[in-house]
C-alpha cells in the first residue's frame, strides 16, 4: 500500500494552521495552495490566481509603508484604476497589516473557488482561519478611510475581483474559450494508430471516456478542449507592449509576448524544411522512453557533481541535437566541482537511471495532489524560507527582514513572473498551435519508416529507424501477430504503457518493445497528455522564470546549504506504477538546476520533444528578471517602466472645471473615444473625438465635473491607456 511522501523540503508537508508558527501570508499562502491542490489543474488560471492574491497581500501591507508603493491601490493597472487617499496610520501597524491581509485573501480565495468541486472546504478553511486569528469572517464593510484594516482588505478584495472580471480571463464565463477551434479531429489514445490527424503541425485534442485531470480531479468525458488558448491576451504584470506581437487567426487577435518564431514543421507536400529536426524531435521522444526501466543496469550518479551548472543553452536547431544525449538521456551538463556553502565536494548519489527519469517525470508533473508547476515553485520558495540556514535578506544584503515583510515581497515577485510565464507560454500556445509527443509518434508510425527507402513501409513523412530502439516488425517477431497482420509496421522500445498494469501498487509495465501505434506516454490512461498545444512547454518557462527570482530574491543561486532535495521513498512514490526500486533523493545544488531538471522530465516524461523545452528556458529567464526588476521598483516607489509609461499625456493637470483640457496621444488614430470615469467608476462622459496632428481637445464645464480625481481612459482601434486626472 502506497505511504505519504517523505519529502525533506516539506514542499508538499502540510502544516496544520494551529501549529503554524509562520506569518499570516505564508499561512494565507498555504490555504490557497490547498484549494489548487484539490481544484481542476489548471495552470493558466492558478498562476493568476498566486499572483492576484500575492498582490492583494503586498497593497496591503505597502498601504502602511512611507518607501513602498501599492500594485493596484491608487494606480492604474492595465486601464484599471482603484482609487486609494490612504490610511490613517495606525498604533500597532503589524496588526493592521496582519488583519487587512486577512479579509483581502478570504474574500477572494472564497471567490475564486466557489465553482471547485472542493469548495466548501476550501471556504472551511478560509472561515476556520480567520475564527482562529481572532476576525469575523462575515464583516464586510469597504469603508477603508475610517481607519479600520478589516475595510481596507475587503476593499482591497473586492478591487482585485472586480479588476479580474475585466482583465481578459474571461472569469465571468468560467474561462472559456471565445474563438478558438482545433484543427484536427480528436485521437482517442485506447484505440491504435492516429489515422484521423489532418494536420500533423497542429495540436489535437484527446478524447476520453473518462478524463481525471492533472491535478487527479475528474474533468468530463469525450473531447477535452484546449485549455487557456486565449490567455494571452489577459493584462500581465511586467510584460512589455515592446515584447508583443499581434497575430490574427480564424478572427481573433492572438497576443503573443517574447514570440519565439514557429517551432519545426512537417512539410507534408516535399519533406523538406525543417521536417527532420520534427521528426529527429518527436522520436527522441519515444527512445528516452526506453530510459523508464529500474532493471536495466544502468546506474547514474544524480548528484550536483554529474548534474547541474548548465552555463549556454543552444539557440538554433542544430544546437538541439547537441545539447540531449539521443540514446542514453539527459543534458551536457558538467556538474558543481564543490559545495560552495560547505568547500567540500557534493557526495555522489548513484541510482538506476530507470528510477531516476520516472522519479523526475512524476515529481516535475505536478499530478494528482499537486498544485500545478507555478504553485510548486511556491512551495520550493516557502521551503527556502523554512530553511534553518537561509537569512531574510533581500537579494542577499543589508538587514534581516522581518517575515511578513520578506513574505509579501517574495510571493508578490514570484506571483508576477508565475502569471506573465503563463500569459507567455499560453499565448505562444494558442497561436502556433502546436501537437503533443503522443499524436505525432502515433501519426508518423501510421505513415511508415523515413529511413531506408528500399525496406518495406517507407513513406518520408515516416519515423526515422534507430536500430535496437525504432525498428520494424519482422516476419518472426513476437509481435507480429497470429496472422502476421503487423508485418512491416513500426516498433519502439518503450515503456509499455497502463495496460501492463492491473495494480499500481504493486505492478511495472516495465519496458520492452511496443507497436508504435499504441505508443503511450509515461502518464496515467485517464491523462495521457495535459489537454493545451507543447510548444512552448508551460513547464520549462514557469521554472527558469522562478529559477531567476528565487536567485535575485535571495541574493544566491544555491539552494541553502549549497543543495535542496527531495526522497522519493522505495515502492512509495510513483502512483501510476510500483516504485521507484529504491530511495531516490533528488538533488539540486542551484536553483536554475532544478529547473533544468524539470525541462528534461517532460521528454521522459512523453510530454515534450526539444523543440518545445529550449525556448521556455529562454523566455522563462527574460520573464524572471523582467518581473523582479518591476517588483524591485514597487519596493523602492520608483516605478518606472516602458510597460507602464502612458501613451498619452493630459494637460493642465490638475485642470479646473470648465477649463480646456488637451490630450497629446503618442499614438495616430482618425478618432478616439474618450471616457472620464469617477471615483464610484460612474462614466461621466463618453465621446468621440477627431485627431489633431496628434491632439484632441476636450472642454470640461463646471456642472458636469465636480472638484475630485477621476479616471480618463482613451480607446483607439485596440489600444486602450488610461490616466489620472485631478480637477480642482
């Protein structure tokens, strides 16, 4: 019978709250990553969520703070502005921090998760903490100027919520999808071979008579669409207009930021262009799942000696085939000499290489009982944290920091490269659209063998040969079948796949030769492939984007101690088979190691080929760096960046009633809409106006704008800026 999980970095240990000994934001934090844990798996929609709540925390502790500067209160965030005169200062200033980031994380984790199919004890949970702290959970005054904390985190809540409702998510209709359409009819993965793709460069759905998504929660039955292919167009956090590109497709406008260029395509009329890097690709695929075998006899040393301190990563396509091991596995990487922290050399940590690629594939997954890839960086963060040797200082320097302090910055940073990884990888997912490991190995065996024209089954849109791992079935092969009905066709050395598995508890489908045309990934039968197009891999860009903030935020790029791990207990661990053989300890000597770590257990893992892995790394490190240089400004109220520099300018300003305003937009339009919105978000004047050699004019008169702050948004085609306006 399957055990907990021993788990030496407590990244999965859940600490009951009474027994907390941790800040309201971590316990807050924990609560939230509970109820992803026990929601649909969906990454696109928890990483905004992380980031949405990690907001909600910091505006209510910078609130009280003379240096840093609130995200959403008194600013205008992607065209959203929340008003915000301040606080009153209070006596015990922790407390009114502590109590403010109560009320703003019940109300909007109670909201976000009113349609899990855990919700209430998600609501349990919020409403038990909050009894437990001391508040009372059904205050719900907004009315933050009298002073009290509860108001400013229900105004603060209700702000983020109402902001969410109009950011692009399309929250209000469950996240769904507006335009997009597959190209390709669905695979059904129990039945043999692909021979409904249409389009080989596309992403297909699966279909399922049952679907248990990632996170082990049962999603639906029959075609499982395309999760989040619109999400780049959802306002993002450090994301620059300079990183984005526009694309148009079936009618909608695809917003792809850090556009990577096309991945490699299968050119169906000649075979020519980059159809041998696709096909090179998707069948290193299937040999790296040769790998998936304990019994083998090939042993690794996992240590951060063998494994780790990547320093270049290939740039083009002939880098690829340089940077994997094809046959044997992994990556060029030449290991640490020593432990930087301790001077002495790491210790090796020899395992079957076949323990080792199921361990990584099923750890870096973020299956069932997880909380998606953003949320697990998180609980890497809170690990780092917890760690007796780590100091609370920011980017390693100056004085330790007080927890909450510390908290509310890091998961703040964190929150926004987690969400503009997703806004990223999704947007390039959605537009270039791209297949799954499993409906191209399955397709291209259907179509025969690419390499010996005068051997039987050629076509040069087949899978390559590769003698001992992608060969044909001969006459006198066990799989030929009674009536040899399978003469000729492809077979791969793999693993096995579920239907070697009667019970995981005490089965391994092992590995051996398998027909191509019943090719399964290293994954449950109810999940087989996550249900959103490979490139770019969401998990390569969620990690490197986490690698770069956990570096910069601690000041270090090793782990405390010079090495985090993780135990993966003999016959405990894997859930879909027994095993692993033995004890497998997971090393990590630095950050960035983890997460290259991560990048190789999808191809293992059947869910990635290359093509997919080395870009993500790439943005990923750009998305890091971008959002902790904006975090860092917020810090220091020195905000200052070109995705936050309005395109228009308003003059006077502050401008009297009835006095002509101007507005110079930066931007050329024949018209634009301009809208005044006040404090109460009551629109207050709507028109149309023509562009004057980049200028328009807009008279004000004393009985339509009284003395206050409001809000001017100007709309031209589909661009939209908004700014502040003070009449006096």
């Amino acid at each position: 019978m399957k055990k907990p999980i021993l788990f030496i970095l407590t990244l999965l240990l859940f600490v009951p709250l009474t027994q907390a000994q941790h800040s309201v934001a971590r316990q807050w934090n924990e609560i939230l990553l509970d109820a992803i844990r026990e929601d649909f798996a969906r990454p696109t929609v928890h990483a905004r969520n992380l980031f949405h709540t990690s907001a909600a925390m910091y505006d209510c502790w910078a609130a009280y703070d003379s240096v840093a500067a609130p995200f959403f209160l008194g600013n205008f965030v992607s065209g959203y502005y929340l008003p915000f005169e301040g606080v009153p200062k209070p006596a015990d200033v922790k407390s009114a921090r502590e109590e403010a980031i109560c009320y703003a994380l019940s109300k909007i984790i109670v909201e976000r998760f009113s349609n899990s199919p855990n919700r209430r004890k998600t609501r349990l949970r919020c409403d038990s903490l909050m009894t437990h702290l001391g508040y009372d959970p059904n205050f719900s005054s907004t009315d933050y100027a009298s002073g009290n904390p509860a108001a400013l985190g229900n105004y603060v809540g209700a702000a983020i919520l109402e902001f969410g409702l109009n950011d692009g998510a399309n929250e209000q209709n469950l996240y769904t999808n507006e335009y997009y359409k597959p190209a390709n009819p669905s695979l059904s993965p129990r039945l043999i071979g692909n021979p409904d793709l249409i389009d080989p460069n596309r992403w297909q759905p699966l279909n399922f008579l049952v679907f248990v998504g990632q996170g082990g929660v049962q999603v639906g039955s029959g075609d499982i669409p395309f999760l989040s292919p619109e999400w780049g167009q959802v306002a993002p956090f450090a994301l620059k207009q300079s990183n984005k590109t526009t694309y148009i497709r079936d009618g909608f406008r695809y917003q792809v930021y850090h556009d990577p260029g096309a991945p490699t395509y299968l050119d169906t009329l000649n075979a020519g262009g980059t159809t041998d890097e696709y096909k090179w690709g998707f069948s290193l695929v299937s040999k790296w799942s040769a790998h998936l075998d304990p019994s083998d006899g090939v042993m690794w040393d996992i240590s951060p000696a063998s494994i780790g301190n990547i320093q270049d990563y290939p740039t083009t396509l002939e880098g690829l085939r340089n940077f994997y091991n094809e046959v044997d596995g992994g990556d060029p990487s030449p290991g640490h000499a020593v432990n930087p922290h301790t001077g002495q050399p790491y210790e090796p940590n020899i395992v079957p290489r076949g323990d080792y690629a199921r361990v990584l594939a099923e750890f870096w997954a973020d299956g069932p009982d997880s909380e998606t890839p953003p949320g697990h960086w998180y609980t890497i963060l809170n690990y780092v944290n917890d760690h007796p040797l780590f100091e609370r200082k920011f980017k390693g320097e100056g004085p330790i920091i007080d927890e909450l302090e510390w908290d509310v910055k890091a998961y703040f940073t964190l929150g926004g490269a987690m969400h503009d990884a997703a806004v990223t990888a999704w947007g390039i997912k959605g537009y270039y659209d791209y297949l799954r490991p499993v409906s191209a190995i399955r397709w291209m065996a259907d179509q025969g063998q690419s390499t010996e024209p005068d051997f039987p089954n050629y076509s040069p849109l087949g899978i390559p040969l590769h003698n001992g791992l992608i060969e044909l079935v001969r006459g006198a092969d066990p799989l030929v079948g009674f009536s040899q009905e399978n003469l000729g066709k492809i077979k791969l050395k793999a693993w096995l796949g579920p239907t070697q598995i009667s019970d995981p508890a005490t089965d391994v489908a092992g590995v051996g030769w398998v027909l191509a045309e019943r090719w399964w990934p290293y994954q449950r039968p109810t999940f087989v492939t996550p249900p959103f197009a490979g490139y770019i891999s969401g998990h390569s860009t969620f990690s490197r984007a986490a690698a770069e903030v956990m570096t910069r935020l601690t000041g270090d790029a090793f782990f405390p101690g010079g090495m985090g791990e993780f135990v993966a207990k003999r016959n405990e661990f894997l859930v879909f088979e027994e095993g692993p053989s033995v004890d497998v300890t997971l090393q990590w000597a630095t950050y960035r190691d983890a997460s290259d770590q991560t990048s190789l257990s999808r191809i293992w893992g059947g869910i990635h080929p290359p093509v997919d892995d080395i870009p993500g790394r790439l943005i990923g490190e750009k998305i890091g760096n971008d959002a902790f240089d904006l975090a860092e400004q917020y810090f220091g109220n020195k905000v200052a960046s070109d995705s936050r520099i309005p395109a228009f300018k308003v003059y006077p300003n502050p401008v009297r009633s009835g006095e002509r305003l101007a507005i110079v937009a930066e931007r050329t339009s024949p018209t634009v809409r301009v809208e005044i919105f006040d404090l109460t978000g009551k629109k207050v004047l709507d028109q149309v106006r023509e562009m004057q050699q980049d200028f328009i004019y807009v008279q004000l008169y004393p009985e339509g704008l009284n003395p206050g702050v409001y809000a001017v948004r100007l709309t031209a085609g589909e661009w939209m800026e908004t700014q502040k306006l003070v009449v006096e």
